[in-house]
C-alpha cells in the first residue's frame, strides 16, 4: 500500500508548486455551499493549469489507489465535491481559457473553469450567449454545471445544461483522454456519452473542456414584472395558469412568504405584507410586451397585484431580490437547500404537501421555486454544523412526497452526498445496480469521488 507522504511526493514531483498541502487549502476544500463537510483531511490540492496535469494526477492516482474529486468553484449544494481523508482534491478552476468562438457555428470551445458571467461577458461582442443561469452564475464554473447538470432561472425558456452541450472533453480514472460528442448541430454516432457524463458529479471522469451549444442574443426588450399574492399556494396556482396560457415566459419564479421576508430584511428592502408570496416573470424577444400584458392577465384572474418594471435598472432590483435567496437564508442559520422537481401541474400540491410536513415536524421550511420549470428549493434551517434527526426525517417525507407527484429528488444540484440514501427509492434496484455498474466500466477501481451519488 502506498503511504500518502509517498502520494504527495509523486504529485510534487510531477506537479510542483501547483500541489498545495497548506492547512489552509486542505479545510476550504472539504466543504461547498451545502452546509456539509467531508470527514477527515485530504492529502492535497492540486491546482490543475493544463489537461497535462489533471492526466498525471489521475495517472498517479490510479497506480497508487488514491481518490480523486474533481472540484470547480465549490459552490455545490449537495456536497459532491467535498473532499476527504486520504483523498485529493483536483481543482480545474485555474482553467479558465476561451480556447474558440465560432458564432456562425452557434459554439464555444472552453475549459472547465471559466465562471458563467464571465463566459457571457466575453460571448457578447460576438452576438451570442451561453443560456445555463443559476442563481450562482457570478461564482459557478461552467465545469461545475456540467458536472451536476445545473439549471436556473432562465430554464424555463432555454432549457438547462443538458440542452447547451455538444462534447466534452474527458479524463479517464487511468489519464486517458476522451473527446465525446461533436461540434455539429445533429450527430447520433454511437451512444450519447456526452449525456451520460452530464450530471455524473465527477464518477465517471474529469471534464477538462467543454464545446457549449450557443444561442444568439435575443432581438427586441425584456419586460420584467412582479404579482404578490396572500398566500404561496395562491402563487403557485397562479404560475400554472401562466404556464396553461401557452404563453412562455423566459423567467418565472416564486418565493414564498418566508423566503421573501428573509431577501427583504438582507437587502433593506421595505418588508412584504405578511403571507405574501410573490411571482417574478419576465419575458423577452420581440413579442415581449404583448406577451407581459397576456400574462399580465392571466395573474390579475388569479388574484396577484401586478407591478411592471419601468425599466432596465428596476427589472435587475426585481431579478437580484429573487438570486439573493441563498445569502438571505444564510442569515437564518446553518441551511439544508433541498431541489425537488415536479409536474410544473403539481406545483400547488407539491406546495401543499410542503406546509403539511412544516406542521407534522414543528419546522419552518422557507422555499422558492423556478415556477416556469416545476423546480422547487425548499430550505431547512437549522442551529449548528450537523443536520438534526428531524430535519432528515422531514426531508424524506418531502423527497418521497415529490416522487408520489411524478417527480424527482434532483432537479438540478444533483445528488452528491446528501440524496444518495434516497437514489434507490426513484431508480429503483435495477437501474441503481445498472448505474453503479456503468460506473465501474469508467473507473474500475472506484477513485473517481467515491461515495458520491451511490452510497457506499
């Protein structure tokens, strides 16, 4: 058995300066945005600058029998990148390049590391846009998104990271290097590895490139507006009618009362009336206006109190209230953010089901929603590092309760370390032994983060 000083001597023999075994580095890498840290210290953290590096790591890893987790920015919420003892941490976040812009392809060739706003930012002089847009997207890879299968507000009209991906680049468990998928719009050779590596949170490989589906920037305006509501359920009712209108928002989210108090106070906004829950919509391209005034409409029949934003600067208020939900629960205490996804249909019942479990375990559980995509976010808040026994208890009956509605524990975080006892109860026991399985083909000897998605 290799010691790990041993490990550590091969990675800086290889590596050099861009292993860091600082106290510093080894702590930051056990934990991400989820509240929840890994047990242990990990051996190091390895900076990778080149798809060179990442392939020695991997190369030592596999002949010494050392885990690896690959990590980007670490602003996941289900603790898939937290690294461990005896583990290493590879870090792609200092590869950041844009290697190629083609907009008459519609496509970018780019590393793991680049920051979404960062991406979109140098996409824009060319007329095109990368749509993926988490709340996080100041501070997330692009890496990180595809590795989870991320989402966010703008999903509900441009589809999620699945949909704006054409190959990635991947690094076996052994160092070999795969490029999967295409840089064409159509392609069907074989099977769809690339699919398969989105959402893999790191089991199968290490993306180390990326080809991104683009799209050009939208014609005509944006028009931003808000509908408050007395209660959630009444909201979520609401955005069902938005979405049985067949008018298509590019944005609709919900916050309930909680959330929305909790964002108020954080941003010094003046506090909601009580109960209130509110809907942000905002629709775009050249049928904008017309489409606003429709849904505009369709919110006032449900009994929302309707407010157009009368400009740019005022729809960025509106927008920023909902992505500071995060830092608003932060405030609240130690935060458990779960990601259930329903029949966008189910939303009311989802929500139903929400306040039900809220009385049955004596909680609090403050939510949002990407109401255009029947994503939901519900919260726990909690005092302390751990996640007490009730909040777990809570949790499974709101994970199962979203199954009976038709639909999944994960919509977009992925499942980490914090979903995985809960896997088997969706997949079922064939397609969970099908998947591990799969897993094993791509790393034979389990160091892609393990424990990660499949419980031990």
């Amino acid at each position: 058995m290799t010691e790990p000083s041993d490990v550590v001597a091969l990675l800086r023999a290889d590596l050099g300066d861009r292993v860091d075994t600082s106290a510093a580095a080894l702590a930051a890498v056990r934990a991400d945005k989820s509240g929840h840290a890994a047990d242990g210290t990990p051996l190091a953290v390895v900076h990778a600058a080149t798809v060179a590096d990442v392939q020695a790591v991997l190369r030592i890893a596999s002949a010494t029998g050392t885990p690896v987790v690959p990590r980007g920015a670490g602003t996941g919420l289900a603790g898939g990148a937290n690294t461990g003892g005896g583990e290493i941490a590879l870090s792609l976040r200092a590869m950041d390049r844009i290697i190629e812009v083609r907009p008459d392809d519609l496509l970018a060739v780019v590393e793991p590391g680049i920051l979404n706003a960062d991406l979109n930012t140098a996409l824009e002089p060319y007329g095109v846009w990368w749509a993926p847009d988490p709340a996080s997207r100041a501070i997330s890879t692009v890496g990180g998104n595809i590795a989870t299968g991320a989402g966010g507000l703008l999903c509900a009209k441009y589809g999620v990271v699945r949909d704006a991906v054409l190959g990635v680049d991947l690094v076996l468990a052994d160092g070999r290097l795969l490029h999967l998928g295409h840089r064409s719009v159509k392609g069907v050779t074989g099977l769809d590895l690339t699919s398969l590596v989105i959402g893999s949170e790191g089991t199968l490989g290490v993306v180390v490139g990326a080809t991104l589906k683009l799209r050009r920037l939208v014609a005509g305006e944006r028009v931003t507006l808000t509908a408050m509501f007395p209660g959630v359920r009444a909201a979520a009712v609401a955005s069902s009618a938005v979405t049985a209108s067949g008018v298509q928002p590019a944005i609709m989210e919900l916050m309930d009362a909680t959330s929305l108090a909790a964002v108020h106070r954080l941003l010094s906004l003046p506090a909601p009336a009580a109960g209130a829950a509110q809907l942000t919509i905002q629709t775009d391209g050249p049928a904008a206006v017309d489409e606003a005034r429709a849904i505009a409409g369709v919110l006032e029949a449900a009994g929302g109190v309707v407010r157009v934003a009368a400009d740019d600067a005022e729809a960025e208020t509106l927008l920023a209230v909902r992505r500071a939900m995060h830092p608003a629960m932060e405030t609240l205490g130690t935060t458990l953010i779960e990601d259930v996804s329903v029949p966008r249909s189910a939303l009311p019942d989802m929500f139903d089901a929400i306040a039900r479990i809220e009385r049955e375990y004596g909680l609090v559980i403050p939510a949002v929603a990407h109401a255009g995509d029947g994503n939901l976010h519900p919260n726990f808040v909690f005092e302390g590092p751990e996640v007490p026994a009730v909040v777990w208890e809570a949790a499974d009956a709101l994970f199962r309760a979203a199954l009976e509605l038709g639909g999944t524990l994960t919509g977009e975080h992925g499942i980490g370390v914090l979903k995985r006892r809960w896997l088997v109860d969706e997949l079922g026991d064939d397609q969970w032994r099908l998947q591990r399985d799969i897993v094993r083909v791509f790393d034979p000897r389990g160091i892609l983060n393990p424990g990660k998605v499949f419980a031990p």
